[in-house]
C-alpha cells in the first residue's frame, strides 16, 4: 500500500527507510494486536494520582497515547520492592494497586477494559478498548503461603516475576551479590508449580542464571521473560538473559520480551546499573554493621543523590532496541521474540524514538527498514505472548481435568 504522509514524516524522524510496498507503520500497529508486558503505571499510581483515561504528558502509558501507538493490551506491573517485602506491607500495596487498576478501569469504562485471558482480546479490543491485564513484578506479596496465588489469580494477576532486586522466599535475584538458594528456593519450586496449575504465566526476567533455568525446566508449560534484554550486548550483565537461556525458554516455547529501557540496551547505562545495585548492597552492609556497633548510619539519600550526580543518563538510540529484537530473532527465532517497554518503570531513560506508548510504530518502521514482514511483525508485536499466554491458560485447564 502507499506510503502516508504521517508513515513519511515518522520515517524522516527516526532516519529510517521504509521498503517499497511496506505497510504504514501506524496503520499496522493499529491492525494487529499489539501487547506490551510490563507497565509500571500502577506503582505510579500510588506515589501521585492522575486520570490516565486523558492525556498525561508527565507520564509514559495513558489511553490517548496508547491509542495513537495501537496499543491493545497493556500489562500493568505489580510492583513491590524488597523493602516493602522486610516492611511487610506488599500484600497490602499489590492491592493497592490492583485497585488503582480497577478505578481506571471503573472511571472510563468506554477507554478501559480489564483483561484476564487471551481468549477476550478481539472481543473487548474491537470497539477501542485498551486492555490492561495484570503482571506481578516481584512475588514478595504472597508471602510464604502458597493459597496467595490463588487468591491474585482471583484478582487478575496473569505473570509473576519471581523476584526482583533481591532475593526473596521464592528465588534469588540476578543483581543479588548473595545467592541464598542457589537458584530457586524450595517454596519456589512449589510456587511455579502452583502457578503452572492455576495458569499464571513464569517470568524469569530479574532473577539469577540459576533460579531462571530451574524454573524453565521445572515448569509444564512456557515461560517468559517479561522485560528483558539479551546480555550478547552487555557482557557480564546478568539481568539480561543470555544466548543458553533464551533458547532454553524458546526450546520449551517461550518468549523473550525485548525492553525499551537504556539500562538495558545500552552497555555502559547497563553497567552503571550493575555497579549501582553492588554498590548499594555495600551501603546495605555498612550500614547493618553500624547499627550493630552502635555507630551512625550512612544516609541512604544523599549516597542516592551521589550515584545520580555521577552517573548521569546516557543518551540511547533507538536502533539500540532494534538490534536486540534482531539478535534475539536470529538467535531464538521470530516465533519467540516479544515487547516488554517498562513504560513508567526505568525514570525516563529511554532511547530516543521510544518515549512512550505513542512510539511503537517507531520501531515498526525501523524493522520494516531491516525486512521484516507483516507477518513477522504482527508476532512480535504481540502474537508471540499471547500464544504463549494460551499455552499457559491450556496447561492450566488440563491439570484440572
């Protein structure tokens, strides 16, 4: 079909070129299902209000803006920190922010719709739905009692990310210098069996090289790694999956969901963050035996406010993203490749062309400049996860048969 004047001017501004006969990146966008695993607007939510059913230009999801990049499902991250789980509050804030999904929910009910099955998408799609599905990112909030899984299952929640920063009950983190259990934690092993029962998908992004390939292994159906990148691009950076891992998760079925955010992408933001997190575990460690001692504390603010000064934002293009899609498509292959943003997750540090839910065409047309089809296109988009998701949802349905 022809090239638009809005395909054009979009073209111009990401210096890329579309290929003769290419579909417009905004009009395939809005044509296929577009799915995006990982949204941190629900912890937003709670730090400041604001109605995302209207244009919010201070933050990166709202239904405008989404609409405008063909968005259709947008899984919002449950967020708890490690803190929160030693506070014991992220019960409590995983429900708070359910809630806030469900208010947007309940405020534009003509905008919003939630989704909790991949077998509704086109149904609550078709009249200009966006669909917001649930994530959890950290399993901190079920605490040590498995039944907690049923009853977030009860609320929506459709993927856990088993751990986060740090380990936890179920498993340890990637960025944790202590490896308690090396790899999964025997409740762990019971959590992703639950979850394999109850149908809520595994996710492996955050946690060690370990606890990720038991997970892989131990789980009957498919997992995913929600916001991940591939560590082919930041060496020794063990947040990203690499090469072995992501075909393990593609030999089972899975997919790997590709993230926007340049402490991922980009090498020297990726190590920054690395050094970051060992440097606040030696902070951590400075400050436990002060407090055992006897002797002040180090303020946690101002050694914040440090990092930030010293390490500022590195500016990231957005072929940085398109690369680790094409890795990952040769590497694993196009059936297993998928779109993880952290939208509202990562401060902003984004590549340029990738700024919000506006911008998916963006990298539409910068896979088209490389060949990509329609048809590959439509399944990175957001085909690959939901067959995933449907494989999740079927494996739970014949463990109760």
């Amino acid at each position: 079909m022809p090239i638009r004047h809005s395909a054009f001017l979009l073209l111009l501004a990401t210096g890329h070129v579309l290929a003769a006969g290419a579909t417009d990146p905004r009009q395939l966008a809005r044509d296929v299902v577009v799915v995006d695993t990982h949204i941190d607007a629900p912890g937003e939510l709670l730090d400041g209000w604001r109605d995302l059913g209207e244009l919010t230009p201070d933050r990166e999801f709202d239904y405008p803006r989404a609409r405008e990049g063909g968005l259709d499902v947008a899984f919002m991250s449950i967020y708890t920190s490690p803190g929160q789980d030693r506070a014991g509050t992220a019960r409590e804030i995983a429900h708070k922010q359910i809630d806030a999904v469900e208010a947007m929910v309940g405020r534009h009910p003509d905008r919003f719709a939630k989704l909790v099955s991949p077998r509704d998408v086109e149904r609550l799609r078709a009249d200009g739905h966006v669909l917001l599905a649930l994530g959890m990112e950290n399993g901190a909030p079920i605490g040590d009692d498995l039944a907690e899984l049923a009853r977030f299952h009860a609320r929506g929640v459709r993927y856990i990310t088993l751990a986060h920063s740090e380990s936890n009950r179920i498993s340890d983190s990637s960025y944790g210098l202590e490896r308690q259990w090396n790899g999964l934690s025997p409740f762990g092993r019971k959590v992703v069996e639950e979850m394999n029962r109850l149908g809520i998908m595994v996710d492996v992004s955050h946690l060690s090289d370990d606890a990720a390939r038991q997970a892989i292994e131990l789980s009957r159906v498919p997992v995913i790694a929600s916001h991940s990148g591939f560590r082919h691009f930041t060496p020794g950076f063990e947040r990203n999956v690499d090469d072995d891992l992501a075909r393990e998760i593609a030999a089972r079925g899975g997919v790997v969901q590709v993230t926007f955010g340049s402490a991922f992408v980009n090498p020297q933001m990726a190590a920054d963050t690395q050094a970051y997190f060992q440097a606040r575990a030696a902070l951590d460690e400075r400050n436990a035996a002060a407090r055992a001692a006897g002797r002040p504390e180090e303020d946690r603010a101002a050694f914040e406010a440090e990092w930030e000064r010293t390490h500022p934002p590195r500016p990231t293009a957005i072929d940085a993203v398109v690369e680790q899609v094409d890795y990952g498509v040769k590497l694993i292959g196009i059936d297993h490749i998928g779109l993880g943003s952290d939208f509202d997750g990562v401060s902003g540090n984004l590549p340029d062309g990738l700024r919000s839910v506006a911008d998916y065409p963006n990298l539409v047309a910068a896979l088209q400049a490389r060949g990509y089809s329609d048809q590959d296109l439509a399944k990175i988009l957001g085909g690959n996860l939901l067959r995933v998701w449907s494989a999740v949802e079927a494996g739970a349905a014949e463990a109760r048969e």
